[in-house]
C-alpha cells in the first residue's frame, strides 16, 4: 500500500515535532500534550476532513504556550525493572492496565477499520461518512480507496468509477432535498445547508466501496493494545499486519515496556502462531461441515432473537439483590409470590423515572441477555459494531446478500445511476474472486451490500443501543434495526421494552429519512433544477 503523505513547511514541522511521535507515517503517536487536548483533537477528528495533525495546526496549535524543544521523556531506568519483573516475569497482566496512549491510524480502509475496533476495552473515533464528502482527492492525488500492487488497474478503474458516481450524485441528490425537505422552525441558511448535505451523505454513502480511506483515533490501556498488536500481526489480510507493525513501533516510542512481550519468541511469537492456528482450524471445520456456502436466500435487512437468557422475574431478583440483605434464594422465594403484574410494576419502580437516556438501570439490569442475528448493509453494521459493551461477531463481506438501495433515490431521479455502480462493484468483487484473491475481494464492495453478524448484549446494553440507535437524526438503516431489536424484546419481556422509555419507535416501516419530513411539492423535475454547489 503507498500512503497518501502530507507535505508540512518548516514552521509547521517545528510546531508538530513536540507533540507527535512521526511526521510522515500513517500511524502515530500523541505526546506532550494536555488530556484535554487530545481528547478535543480525537473529537474533532471525526468531523475534520484532513489528518490529525493538519488538524492540529489549524485548530489547536496556536492555542498552545511556546515551551521550545521539549525533551523525549522515556521510562526511566527503575520504572522498566518494575514493569520487566511484575509484568514480564510474574505474568502480572494487570500492571498494564495501568497507562495508555493516543495512536491515530490514518488512511484505513473501511475493513480495516473494523479490525482495529473489535477490541472490547478501548475507545474509538472514526471520521464520519455523515459530515465528510469522499469526493475530495488525497495528498498525491487520486480518489481515496486502498490500493496494492497485486490487484491491478481494473481494480483502480472500478474503483474510480465508484468514487466518481459518488462524486456526480451528491449534488443532484442535495438539490432534489433541498426541493423536498421543508425548513425545520427556524432553520438558519447554514444549518439548513448542513442538514441537506447531511441527508445527503447518508443516502449516498452505500456507494463508497469497503476500501474507502478513514482515519481512526485510539485511546487504549498497554494491555488493551497489546492484545490488538498480536491479533493484528496474526491476521490474514495484509493491511491488518501492516498496521500491527506500525501501530507496536510507535508503542515503543510510548510506553515500551507495556508491549515488550509482543516481539519476544517464547512470549508473543507463540501467541500469534497460536492465533493463526485457531484461525486455520475455524475454516477446516467449516469447510468440513460445508458451512462456506449457503443454500438460504437473503432479499432483505432481517433481525431475528436467536436465544434469551433470563426472564423477568430473574431480573427482579436481581435488581433487589444489592438492596437487600438475604440471600439470592430467599429473594427468589418473594419474587415468585409475585403475580406478573406486580413483577412489572415493581421492575418499573426500580427503573424510575429517567429524565434523560443516560440515567440507565443498574447492573441488575445485566441477569437477561439476548442474542440477535442481523443481515444488514454494511453501512449501518459500521456504526452498530462499535458499541463496545456487547458481542460482536461478523462474517465477511460479499454480494450473496444482496444490497441496499434507498428508496429515496428513486424519487431523485439517480436511481439507475446507483445500481449501474454496484453491478460494477460486484463484477470487481467476482474478477478479484476468480483470480484467487479472495483476501482482496471484499475491498471492491460497496457499503450497501449487505452483511450477516450477531450481537449479543445484556437488557442494559440493549437499552442503551435502543435509545441511542433509534433516534430519528440517526441514519435509517441501524435505526431500523435498533427498532426491530426492541420489537423483539417487547415481544419477549415487555417490562424490559417499556424501561427503554426513550426508544424512538416512529417510521418502522424502514423508509431512509424517516423523519416525516417529507411533504408532496408535485413531481421533481433534476433536468430543471438548480443543482446544488457540492462544495457548500
């Protein structure tokens, strides 16, 4: 893969060499720098087009006091004893839980970035394909999709070709929204502008391919990036390992001594060799069982409760526990005395009365879990991955699914446009397919094509997935499934369903701008249309 690399004058690298572990590489390091600070540079990060640390010089530099040359700190010789002693020779993991460090990962594919945050304990910030066109060219030039030697210049043309679409669309299907949505209260012309692009980006964004370039900020403990580092170097995709060696090489210029069992043989090279094992034993057993191909046809996005744990009387029981001064047992004894309405009402009285989604039930709340299975478009299963406190698991990405085409788009008139573009993806995924590399294939699809997973969560998880992914300024696709998760739970434990008190719960129908925003103007003519200025 070449990087894209940024150019940066004298002046501006002089103000960037305090404060960044490189200046060239796609991976780096934050240092010298308030908390504060870093957490308002990864904040922003997601809505800032460029790097971090353009970013930086634009927004955060000149707001810091000139302290000239800083020193490069390291551990210090008594500190590394400790942690080679506690750490490295007792086995005391949580040692390194104990220190951190901010790595920004720049120009990621979007498969990529789904490896970088499937670790559970860390925190994660992605640039977003609501607030940041992909029309703009990178540094050197080209649209900004993955690019390897070994996939070839039809690959580059296809993806070209995607990216261009993407280009031409946004404008005509800004104008059509601009003609459509009415003005919310009193809209100022820039919000207004802002909303309509919004909206825009959104139905739009299944265009971009799987390969399309994001940045990624990471906040995470030694131990947390430790076991990211060895489970990248283990992967199959080679952008995985490649990142796992920039990633540890600027661990080391942190916090060495949190990541030093990683390149040591008996420590991480039997734990990556180890990795690649159970990866290599996964796919013989499922060629085995023949569970690499499916005989079931998917023409549309699905939720399904495959299991539950708990019931609402277990909940109870739970939710009392920590109040009381018995036994679980003895507390079970009540709970089953109770007629199901009291269950409820006593469940509802424990909840209280939320003023706001953030005041969520205790962890006895924690007693019920369910297991969905999802197929998805692989936009929405994007955002829905990130939640950190519930189980993900997905299978890779491939056009037997099918793919998502939002009804909208038909209405602006750039339908067959749309589809034109993702027969071309799929045509590239079925070429890089059949020339056996099938690591690679997935880079060429759009994110409308759809994805299977599962995602398993505790009532209390769910809650807060619900509540948050259900909002109506939330993207169509994960609030239709978020919708669909508390339908099931209403279903199974109704008392669970009425806690979520802030579920939105309108437009089920899945339509893609579910606001009921929407009012009848007549038929909308593009070919008369003031087409919007893209750069706005």
């Amino acid at each position: 893969m070449h990087y894209p690399r940024e150019s940066f004058t004298e002046e501006e690298r002089a103000k960037l060499a305090n404060h960044f572990t490189n200046l060239e590489g796609p991976v780096f390091a934050l240092i010298n720098l308030p908390e504060t600070v870093k957490g308002a540079l990864f904040a922003r990060y997601s809505r800032f087009s460029g790097t971090l640390r353009r970013l930086f010089l634009e927004e955060f530099a000149d707001g810091l006091p000139d302290v000239g040359d800083l020193p490069k700190l390291s551990e210090g010789r008594r500190a590394a004893e400790l942690y080679e002693r506690v750490f490295i020779g007792f086995g005391d993991d949580s040692v390194a839980q104990l220190g951190g460090a901010h790595i920004a990962c720049e120009w990621t594919s979007n498969v990529m970035t789904k490896i970088l945050q499937r670790p559970r304990l860390a925190s994660y910030l992605e640039q977003s394909t609501r607030y940041i066109p992909y029309d703009q060219e990178v540094p050197g030039g080209g649209y900004r999709y993955y690019r390897h030697p070994a996939l070839g210049l039809k690959y580059e043309a296809a993806m070209d070709d995607l990216f261009s679409t993407y280009s031409k669309l946004l404008p005509q299907v800004a104008t059509w929204l601009d003609w459509k949505l009415p003005t919310r209260g009193r809209e100022s012309s820039a919000q207004r502008v802002q909303h309509v692009r919004a909206k825009a980006l959104d139905l739009l964004r299944g265009l971009l391919p799987a390969s399309s370039l994001s940045h990624v900020g990471i906040f995470a403990s030694g131990q947390a990036y430790e076991s990211l580092v060895l489970h990248l170097l283990a992967h199959p995709l080679p952008e995985a390992r490649r990142y796992g060696a920039e990633i540890l090489q600027q661990l080391e210029a942190v916090i060495p001594s949190f990541v030093a069992r990683v390149e040591r043989p008996d420590r991480g090279g039997h734990w990556i060799h180890f990795l690649k094992e159970r990866q290599a034993r996964s796919e013989e057993l499922v060629r085995k069982y023949r569970l690499d191909v499916s005989e079931e046809t998917v023409d549309a996005p699905q939720v399904c409760l495959v299991s539950t744990q708990g019931d609402e009387a277990e909940l109870l029981e739970s939710m009392l526990f920590e109040a009381g001064s018995t036994s679980e047992q003895e507390i079970r004894d009540v709970v089953s005395g109770l007629s199901p309405e009291k269950r409820a009402d006593a469940i509802e009285q424990l909840v209280g009365p939320r003023s706001n989604r953030r005041h969520r039930p205790g962890r006895g709340f924690e007693r019920i879990r369910y297991r969905f299975e999802v197929v998805s478009d692989y936009a929405a299963f994007r955002d829905l991955q990130r939640h950190r406190m519930l189980t993900v698991q997905w299978q890779g990405l491939s056009p037997d699914l099918g793919f998502h085409t939002p009804s909208e788009l038909q209405d602006a008139g750039v339908v067959d446009e749309f589809r034109r573009a993702i027969e071309v993806s799929r045509d590239e995924f079925d070429r890089l397919k059949s020339a056996g590399l099938d690591w690679a294939a997935p880079y060429a699809l759009c994110l409308a094509f759809r994805v299977r997973y599962v995602m398993d969560m505790t009532a209390r998880e769910a809650m807060h997935l619900v509540e948050l992914r259900s909002r109506p300024e939330g993207h169509a696709s994960y609030r239709w499934v978020a919708q669909q998760i508390h339908r099931h739970i209403e279903e199974k434990h109704p008392a669970v369903a009425k806690a979520m008190a802030f579920a939105d719960l309108t437009a089920e129908d899945g339509r893609d701008l579910v606001e009921d925003a929407f009012v009848p103007q007549g038929q909308f003519d593009l070919s008369k249309a003031v087409v919007a200025d893209r750069s706005a």
